[in-house]
C-alpha cells in the first residue's frame, strides 16, 4: 500500500541530493505516516486510517471528518467497506454443513 496520508493527501516525493561541488544523486523523501485508530462520534464506530503525524495535531483541533474537507480529501477513505459476496459464501458453508 501506498505511503500516503488520508487527510492531507502528502505521500512521498523526490528530488536531488545535492552536494557542494554541485553533483546531483537521485534520493526520495517518505511522509512520516502512521496507522491510528480514529473514534467517529456521530458514527459511533472506529476507523482504521494511515494519518501523518503532522495532520495527527490537526484532527485534536477539528476532528476527522473536518479535517479531510479542509484539506480538499476524499470522505470515501473512511467510509465502511462493502463486503461483496460475504453473505453467499457464508449462505453455501451453511447448507454444505447441513
């Protein structure tokens, strides 16, 4: 999975290491990007999210859901996965049971 903060939308870049004779070597910076375990009151779930540490002071101030309209992110990151097919697979261990 990529590094790449959900609210902020930072992931990792790169550029040049340059030295002082002005020789240019190819290096990356990463996004310090933790996973956290986020409380959604209104929702009254928790949510599973790789933040970076920066946006993390961020979301003590306005809260998750906040923070992600702010920064222009996409709401779809914390909403609940669909299992797809789940209920079938579930349906067919059942009746081979029986």
């Amino acid at each position: 999975m990529a590094r790449r903060c959900v609210v902020t939308g930072k992931g990792t870049t790169a550029g040049n290491n340059v030295s002082h004779s002005h020789k240019k070597d190819r290096r990356i910076w990463k996004v310090n990007v933790i996973t956290k375990k986020i409380f959604l009151e209104d929702e009254n779930r928790w949510v599973r999210v790789k933040i970076s540490t920066r946006a993390l002071r961020t979301l003590r101030k306005k809260g998750l859901k906040n923070a992600i309209k702010d920064h222009g992110g996409d709401i779809k990151a914390i909403e609940p996965k669909k299992y797809i097919g789940v209920g079938s697979a579930v349906a067919a261990k059942v009746s081979s049971a029986k």
